[in-house]
C-alpha cells in the first residue's frame, strides 16, 4: 500500500461542510498558534494594525496562555506574553490585574466584551476558531490510518536526520534519549540547559512541548538523569540495538534501567528515536508488532471523531497523534477527509 498516496486522495473530489462552532479559550490558543502569523487583516479594538511576526510558545501551566510572542502595532514591535479569555472582563473574574505573572503581557486576544484590561485588545470573530464540536460524518479506513501513521514515521526520521546534521558528532540515537528525559511542560528550556552542557550552541530542530504537564511532572530528577546518560553515551551505539530482535530489548533496556531511567521511557525512546532510525521497513514494522505501554491521554477524546472504540496498538496510537496534530490540535477542520462529502462521478451514456 502506497500511504502517500492516500493521503492525496483525501483532497481529490470534496466539498466541505460548513459548521457552528462554540467557542473556548483553548481554540483562541490554536487559532492563534497555527493562524494568527499568516492573517494579514488583524486589527485592535482601537483600530491598530497588527502583524504577529512570531506566535510565541504555548504555556502549559500557570500564568499567561502564550510565552514570548512578538508583534508589530502600528509599526511599533513588541516582544512579550498573550493571555486569552472568551470574554474581555474574565481578566478581572481570574484576578489577572493582581498576579504579578501577567506583567508581561502584551496583547489580549478576546472573542466578546468590551471591559477587559487597559493593554492592546484584538477581538477575534468565533467563525475563525475551527475546534468547537467534532463534525465527523464517518469512520477512518484501516488505510488512512496506516498512511498518518506512516507520515508520523517520516516526520521523525527527518527530525533524526537534523540531530545527526547539527548534532556535532553527537550519535542522533543519544540525542534522542535526552529528549525522551527532558519530556514535559519546561522541555524547550530543558534542552537548552542540555545543549549547553554539550557544548551545541543551540538543540536542534528544538519543539515545545505540546502535551500536557499532568503526564509529565516537573522533576528535578532531570539534570541527574542527564549526568547519568552522559556517562554511558557509547551505550547508544547503533550497533548495539540494530541487530536486536524485538524479544530481546527488554534484556538490553536492563542497562539504561539501572541508570535511573524507566521501562516507559525506554519503550517511549523505541518508538520515537530507535525504530526510525532503524530505516522504514523494518522500523514501522516494529510499529505495528507493538503493543500499547502508555496511554496519552488524548485517545477518549479523538477516538469517537474516528469512529473507533479503541486502539489495538503503537501504530493505530501513533496514527491518531498525527491526526489530531493535522486536524484537531490546528483547528483545520475544512480540511479533514471525515467531515467532507466525497461525491462518486457516474458515467453518462
């Protein structure tokens, strides 16, 4: 099966549906996140003109909704925090004005009201937010399945390629290991602490996280778990794992285990870094022989929008991530081949 070419097909013949959504604070996020750099027509409240040059990095914790954004206004460029509310005055309702972590905002992106705080308002019409109610109309093919997962597998074996380019002869298989430890809400700023310490100027092809931090506590375990990994950097040797059958990993993970890392942070290493870099027939092989370790805590919430009651394994999960990426997570509803109708041409003698 030819996944990309299914992926094509999905945009052959369709016409796409037209929704009402219901607005939450979480689609300003997105639209924001994924839309607000390429809208040229954005305007204040007070009628200045707006051009977001960089979006900034969504915050998974306290305080203001996105970090280190940069706008212009007028021509005037500001660098700072956005905060979202659905209505203007819940800045005042969540006590924002009293909370020194909100200083540094410098833009508040509403959807109603007029009695928010005194900083630049940019007031976003609820037709733009594309992550209300799931408008899917029938369920995903076992082969649109394979083929988002499939295009998940090429994603990360681009991403090992660039850790092997800008990775300074650091092996990507190590590289990848410390992004496995450095998972959760502060990963940005934990992979720069970690390219300091080996001397790279900056990680490469560095992401923000964009899961959650209930999954991924902040530790302090962390800088030991790099010290650690650090002593035994040859134990990542490709020769070491790629004559491996998958029965015997769990013996090999042994090593790593006692070095303070876990089962699941092993098994998260085998299907993100390992298996793409063991090449893509033998890798996505090992996607779908592999079972379900850990659940992310999307799946009740994505897997009615498929038509799907559960998953059967790392290749099925591994799909419904990219999907929800694609999709959901982007607002890009329009775009996805479960809400549009696909027309069958007849011919006519």
């Amino acid at each position: 099966m030819n996944y990309t070419e299914v992926l094509l097909q999905h945009h052959a013949i369709a016409e796409v549906n037209h929704f009402k959504w219901h607005a939450q604070e979480k689609d300003l996020v997105k639209w924001w996140l994924s839309q607000a750099e390429h809208t040229e027509t954005l305007k204040t409240i007070d009628g200045e003109r707006l051009i977001v040059l960089d979006s900034g990095r969504r915050n998974d914790g306290p305080g203001p909704d996105i970090f280190r954004s940069r706008i212009l206004l007028d021509d005037f460029e500001m660098s700072g925090d956005v905060d979202m509310h659905i209505v203007a005055g819940d800045w005042y309702v969540h006590g924002h004005q009293n909370d020194e972590r909100y200083g540094d905002v410098i833009l508040h992106v509403i959807v109603d009201g007029d009695t928010g705080p005194d900083i630049p308002t940019l007031k976003v019409d609820r037709h733009f937010l594309g992550a209300g109610r799931c408008h899917s109309n029938r369920q995903i093919s076992h082969d649109e399945l394979m083929a988002h997962a499939f295009h998940r597998f090429k994603r990360k074996q681009k991403h090992l390629q660039i850790l092997a380019r800008e990775g300074q002869g650091r092996h990507p298989l190590f590289l990848g290991m410390i992004e496995i430890i450095m998972a959760g809400g502060s990963r940005f700023q934990w992979l720069q602490q970690a390219a300091r310490v080996l001397g790279l100027n900056h990680w490469p092809d560095c992401r923000a996280w964009e899961g959650s931090n209930l999954s991924y506590p902040l530790s302090t375990s962390k800088s030991l778990q790099l010290s650690r990994i650090m002593q035994i950097s040859l134990v990542f040797r490709p020769e070491k794992w790629l004559s491996r059958s998958q029965d015997s990993w769990p013996d090999a993970f042994v090593e790593l285990q006692d070095k303070g890392l876990s089962l699941n942070q092993c098994l998260e290493w085998l299907v993100n870094i390992l298996a793409p870099f063991m090449g893509t027939e033998q890798g996505f092989l090992i996607w779908q022989n592999m079972k379900i370790f850990r659940h992310y805590g999307l799946e009740k919430e994505v897997l009615p929008r498929l038509g799907l009651s559960k998953l059967h394994g790392v290749v099925e999960q591994q799909a419904l991530l990219e999907w929800k990426r694609k999709y959901c997570s982007e607002g890009s509803c329009s775009n996805c081949p479960l809400i549009q109708y696909h027309h069958t041409l007849t011919h006519i003698n």
